[in-house]
C-alpha cells in the first residue's frame, strides 16, 4: 500500500504539473504494473513453490513440500484489486485484463496448491489476519 500512495503522489504531484496529458502517462504506468505483477506471480508459483517441491522431495528430503502460504496470496490479490481500482479512472480496459489475469492465476494457482504445495500447518492463522485484512481493504476504497 505504501508503494501504491508513494506513486500516487508522485503522479499527483509531479507528473501532472509537468506533462499536459499525465492521464495517459498515469494509465500506461498501470499497465506496466499489472503486467510485471503478472509476470512475477507466475514466475513465484513456478520458482517458489514448483522448484521448492521438487528440491523438497528429491534434493533435500529435509525442507520437504512447501506450505501454501494464504497470507501472501490474499495481498497479492489485495494489490491487484487495488491496481484495478486506480485503474479504472485512467485505463478503462484494466479491469478487462485484471478478470482475464484473476482467471488465469485462479487456475495456475489452483495447480499450484494442489501438485506443489501442502496445506499450512495452521489453519487458524488466516482466521486471525481477517481484521488486517479487512484494515487493508479499506485503503484502496478510500
């Protein structure tokens, strides 16, 4: 979130008393996040959680499957709902490309969890981020 208002500010602040069309150059530098943060999600699943398995299950038996990290998961989607949120002012087609990239993830993710991943040892850890959660939700309606 703190990135997230950091560029806000500078767009804001910066580029809209420098350039006469900062709408444009606001909505192409959302593009370009949404893209990269689809590119590192994708490439997260298959180094973190694919080579974690399979160095966990035939290199070092020791480290083991790797959990499924829920937490981390729920703010990668709090970060692109709130990238679609922003966007929607100044990209008007992002929220097309978030549900494409939302229904792409939700299968490689769903992959993911069920060939590479075990579930996390404790099941009440994400009930207990439910007010953060919430608490962090709040920001990007704001």
């Amino acid at each position: 979130m703190s990135i997230l208002g950091i560029l806000c500010y500078y767009w804001m602040k910066d580029v809209a008393n420098t350039f006469s069309c900062w709408e444009s150059i606001v909505g192409q530098a959302l593009y370009r996040l949404v893209i990269v943060d689809f590119l590192f999600i994708m490439l997260g699943s298959f180094f973190g959680e694919f080579l974690s398995n399979v160095i966990g299950t035939k290199c070092i038996q020791s480290l083991g499957v790797p959990e499924f990290d829920v937490a981390r998961n729920v703010l990668d989607l709090i970060y692109a709902q709130t990238l679609a949120w922003i966007g929607i002012y100044f990209s008007p087609l992002l929220p097309v490309i978030q549900i494409f990239k939302f229904f792409i993830l939700f299968y490689l993710k769903k992959v993911s969890l069920t060939q590479n991943c075990q579930p996390p040892r404790r099941a009440g850890r994400a009930a207990q981020m439910q007010t953060i959660f919430i608490a962090i939700l709040f920001f990007p309606f704001f």
